[in-house]
C-alpha cells in the first residue's frame, strides 16, 4: 500500500503524537509499505535539536521523510507548517500517487494552509483521506490564551465551527478514545471512527528495570535515597495542569512529610521556569530533567514509584498507559482519555477534577503504603497486557486504510 501522511509535527519534538509517529512510520517500513510522510522542517531549532535531520529523508526503508516550509509556533519549541509549503506536498503527491491520504491534526494544518489538507487530491484521484482527531484544541484555548470570557466564548464558537467543517470534510474521522469520540460526536463531527491506534514499544517497558541507586549511579543525584519518587512525565505547557499542581503544593507538603519524597520531573515547556521556581522555594526535593530520549523513559518510571499527572485534557494519555508497563500506579483526574485505563482504587486513583483535599488525599494514600502502590503496579501491568503493542495498534490502522479504500473503490 502507497501511504501519505501528511502530519503538524514530528521528531524531533518530542510528545506522545510525534514519538508514535515515529514508531509508526518504523512498522508500516517493516510490513513493506510505501509512506510519503510531510511534516514541518525543524533546522530552525538546531540550538535545541541539534540531531534534527535524524528524522528527515529516507528514515527507513521505503519510507521518507519530507520536511516541509515552517514557521515559528506560539510556543519555542515547535514549529508550524507555511503556507506556502503546500505548493510542496501537491507536487509530492503527484509524483507519489498516493493509495490513501491520512491526515494528522487538520485543523491545525488547515489553519496554517488555509485550505484541507489533501482532501481536494484526494477527490480528484478518487481514494480516501481521513483525518486522525489528536488533539483537542477546543479545550486548550483558555490554557493558553486568557482573554476576557465574553472574547474566549466567542473564540471558542469559531474554533468550534471551524473544527466540524475540518474534520466533516474527510471520509472519516479516526480517534483513539471512545471518551473522545463522544465528545466530537457532541461537537457536531458526524464521520467519527473509532479504534485501537496509539501504542508504545511496551516490550522495553517491564518492571524488572527497576535497580538499586538507579538514580545514584545514573544521575549521581545521591540525595534521592529510599524517598517515594512521583514522576510527572509530559510537556511542561499550561494544558498539563499545572497551575493546579503548584497551587496545591504548600498544603500538600503540609500533610505529607516532604522528607520522604522527591519530585521528579521530565519534560521542557514554556511553564518551566515556573515549575523550578515554585518548587524550590518550597524547598523540596526537587530534579527536573528536562528532555529525556524516549529509550530512557523505561528505566526512568521503572525506578520511580508512582506517576502523577493533572492534566484534565488529554485525548488519550499514552503516559499512563507506559506507567503501567514499568508496573508503577498512576494519580490522575477523573476527565479526558486518562480515565479510560484507569480503574480507581485498583491500578491507581482518579481523583475529583480540581479537588485539592481529594487529591492529596489519594496522594498521601499512595505515598504512606508501599505494599498499595507493589498491588496497584501489578494490577495496572495486567491491565494492559497485549493491548498496546505496535503490532496490535498499527495493523487497527491499516485494516481502517484498507477498509477506506475499499469503499472508496465502491463509489
């Protein structure tokens, strides 16, 4: 099968859509597909991604990489595709003839392109062109835009009307939580398609990982100990919840002895500097990692006890599920595509959405009993057992292809 994918972000950034991206493209490689993949070019963040054309050109066999025009994104670490880069990818698609177009995030792309993205090759040339809903934007308006409420509703109808003519515009919109297909559904998306499609190379996770003075003798940070490690893994962006956390911070510590944990965070965003200042002047034990190759998160959750996340608007949360594979439980809010593996009191807590006392409540449960977390960390290992492997989730993607095009054909 010839593939084109035509996505807003790739490797090197690193986030649960580009690193699935990534494994993706390695698969469709392995089972000998054809994939032409754009996504925007990252040379202007050299300083920050000095591998960066690790993930342009030919990657694997039969797969290639085109780096497209880009513009700076609002936030420093990302880029956006240019408008005029789609010059590019309709004289890419001619030459490639595509059997399928599949389109990551579109309302993105279409805000930057100004027009759907493939959908008008696609029709020429009779085949399918689907979108994949990742990530949902709606809800993060508020996150990183703070306007005045009348200002934010009337911008929050617009980008809602923009996004159901989006995504209405393909034969079908893929998602990969039944929470998140509900509430496109509600938004007045009438294609949406749902299927088992996010995974992670859960073989490199297993609790076996964990070592004694991990973080002594890889990190040299000595003054972890025998401290509970909570691990908060993801961007450090306003959407993660993390005005909740910090706010939360001087009663928890309140409760639970700070002595007997560290915090431990991986990740880079425009709230870092807000994180280290908070937490130090609170003077915990504190590290932040900032950007951590994704081979290195297996060991790192692994050799943590516990990880936590705010984050009340994920689509699907491919965190929680890694968490699980290291055999550790998971602390998150009960709302968004968190909740979907979660089962509160057995392989984690789902605590109230903006609850502080609920919260440190679970948290200090957690903390306090080593014997609750071991039970919670086999629990959420089993719970995921063979459902998110690359095998698995990849060959959902392509039966839908296959299926798309097939109807196609009928038409």
């Amino acid at each position: 099968m010839k593939i084109a994918i035509i996505a807003s972000g790739f490797l090197p950034v690193i986030d649960g859509v580009t690193v699935s991206g990534f494994y993706r493209l390695q698969k469709l490689s392995q089972w000998g597909h054809e994939v032409l993949f754009f996504c925007p070019d990252y040379s202007p963040l050299a300083d920050i991604y000095p591998n960066w054309q690790d993930y342009t050109g030919k990657i694997f066999p039969g797969v290639r990489v085109v780096s497209l025009k880009s513009k700076p994104y609002f936030v420093d670490f990302e880029r956006d595709v240019a408008w005029s880069a789609y010059r590019q990818i309709k004289q890419e698609l001619a030459n490639f003839k595509p059997d399928i177009i599949h389109v990551d995030e579109p309302e993105r792309l279409f805000i930057n392109f100004w027009r759907l993205t493939g959908v008008k090759y696609a029709r020429r040339n009779n085949i399918p062109c689907v979108g994949f809903f990742r990530t949902n934007f709606l809800e993060y308006l508020e996150d990183f835009f703070p306007l005045p409420k009348p200002v934010l509703a009337g911008l929050q109808w617009l980008l809602q009307k923009l996004i159901v003519y989006v995504y209405n515009s393909y034969d079908a919109t893929l998602v990969s939580s039944t929470i998140t297909k509900e509430k496109i559904i509600a938004l007045g998306i009438k294609n949406s398609l749902y299927g088992n499609l996010l995974g992670f190379e859960s073989e490199k996770f297993d609790p076996n990982l964990r070592q004694d003075n991990f973080f002594a003798n890889r990190y040299n940070l000595e003054q972890i100990g025998d401290r509970v490690k909570l691990i908060f893994l993801g961007r450090l962006t306003p959407d993660k919840g993390w005005d909740f956390t910090l706010s939360l911070l001087p009663k928890l510590l309140q409760q639970i002895d700070k002595d007997k944990i560290a915090f431990l965070v991986v990740g880079d965003g425009e709230t870092k500097d807000q994180i280290v200042n908070k937490l130090a002047e609170l003077e915990t034990n504190f590290h932040l990692f900032g950007r951590v190759a994704p081979e290195a998160i297996p060991e790192l959750l692994a050799n943590c006890d516990l990880h936590v996340t705010t984050s009340e608007k994920e689509t699907r949360g491919l965190t929680v599920v890694e968490a699980f594979a290291a055999g550790i439980p998971v602390l998150a809010p009960n709302a968004g595509g968190v909740v979907e593996n979660i089962e509160d009191g057995v392989n984690g807590y789902l605590y109230q959405p903006s609850n502080e006392d609920d919260f440190i409540g679970k948290l200090k449960l957690l903390v306090e009993d080593s014997t609750l977390r071991q039970k919670m960390g086999i629990k959420g290992r089993e719970s995921i057992k063979d459902k998110y492997n690359w095998d698995t989730t990849i060959s959902n993607l392509v039966n839908i292809w296959q299926e798309q095009i097939k109807i196609k054909s009928h038409n």
